[in-house]
C-alpha cells in the first residue's frame, strides 16, 4: 500500500521570511549655518561617536538625535506646542 502527500489547499505552508527589514521613512534636506567653533564640536564628536559605536556617524544622525532631544526635553516648547497648529512660516518679512 502506498501513501500519496497530501494536496490539500488549507493547509498553510510556512514560509520562510528574509531578514530584511525595511522602514521607509520621509526625509527632507535642510540647509542652515553654524559657528565656526561648533562645527569643530561637530566634527570632534563625529570622531568620538564614531570610534565608541564602531560604525559611521553621519552629521545628520547626530542633528537629528540632538533635535529631537531638544524637543523632547524642552517642556516650555511642548506646552506651547499643544496649543498651536503648524502654519506656513511668513516669508515677506513682515512681522
């Protein structure tokens, strides 16, 4: 007596999944000027962070951590953020 594999369709084969994990997160590019001696900082810190965490340390991951610990921490700008909605910034000068 013989014995055929089952076929039936109910029954779910577990696939296996890659590794790969993608998050696709929404980038934009800023432009903006810092003292001389902050960017010395900047640069120092880099090279620190760099070594400690044995991986690159881009400038934008360091403004990116710093800006939302900014707003993290600061209670007087989540207060005042509750309050307010984001509204297109004045560009005519006009105050």
């Amino acid at each position: 007596m013989s014995t055929t594999p089952e076929t039936n369709s109910s029954v779910k084969q577990k696939q296996e999944q890659p590794m790969l994990q993608i998050n696709r997160l929404n980038y934009i590019r800023i432009n903006a000027k810092i003292l001389d001696s902050t960017d010395q900082k900047l640069k120092r810190y880099l090279q620190f962070s760099g070594e400690q965490m044995n991986t690159k340390v881009t400038t934008d991951d360091v403004i990116e951590y710093a800006l939302n610990l900014l707003f993290e921490r600061d209670s007087a700008f989540k207060s005042w953020s509750k309050t307010r909605t984001l509204s297109a910034p004045d560009l005519s000068g006009k105050r």
